[in-house]
C-alpha cells in the first residue's frame, strides 16, 4: 500500500505521515522514518520494501531543514531512523512498517 502527495508545508507532512502510522498500526515503534533524494530507491532497494505488501509512505519536503525537523518528530514519538548527514539536496522523507524482510 502506498501514498505519494506533491510538496506541501512540513506542518501538513507531518499530519500526513502521522495519519498514515496511526491508521495502519497502533505504536510508532514499529515504523522507520528516513530521508532521501529518492524514496523509492531506499525503500525498494535499500530497505526492501515489497511495493505492493508492505506498509509505506513518502512525501516531498520544501527543504533539507524541513526534512530534518520534520525526522526528529517522529523519531521523538518513538520511530526508528539511520544517520543522516545534512544534505539540502533531500527531497523526500518517508516511513515504513518494520517487519522480518525488511532492513532493517
């Protein structure tokens, strides 16, 4: 299952992604959220993401320091995230249901 949206303020990315976890599961510590130039490439290719099975969902930010703010609320709520150095060349953030077959 997935949703893709055009670019809108971070405020409204975060109800989107918040809306999303919450629907489709009842913790956040279940989910991993990430930043990238290209969301599907990290999450069909880095993560492993089966596209239609697992659970998933990417938004395009206005900016890096959206991104990042954005990152750190939901890594504040309880979701799991790798390193990410500062790149304003970041388009998207996305989030997924952990599960056995995804990395992590």
């Amino acid at each position: 299952m997935s949703t893709t949206i055009s670019v809108i303020p971070y405020y409204e990315v975060i109800d989107s992604i918040h809306g999303f976890i919450l629907k489709n599961s009842n913790t956040y510590f279940d989910w991993f959220i990430g930043l990238s130039e290209n969301a599907e490439k990290m999450l069909f290719e880095e993560h492993k993401l089966h596209p239609a099975y697992d659970m998933w969902i990417y938004e395009e930010v206005p900016s890096g320091s959206d991104a990042f703010r954005i990152r750190e609320y939901f890594l504040n709520m309880g979701c799991a995230g790798g390193l990410v150095q500062h790149q304003e060349k970041i388009r998207y953030i996305y989030a997924y249901r952990r599960s056995s077959a995804t990395n992590p």
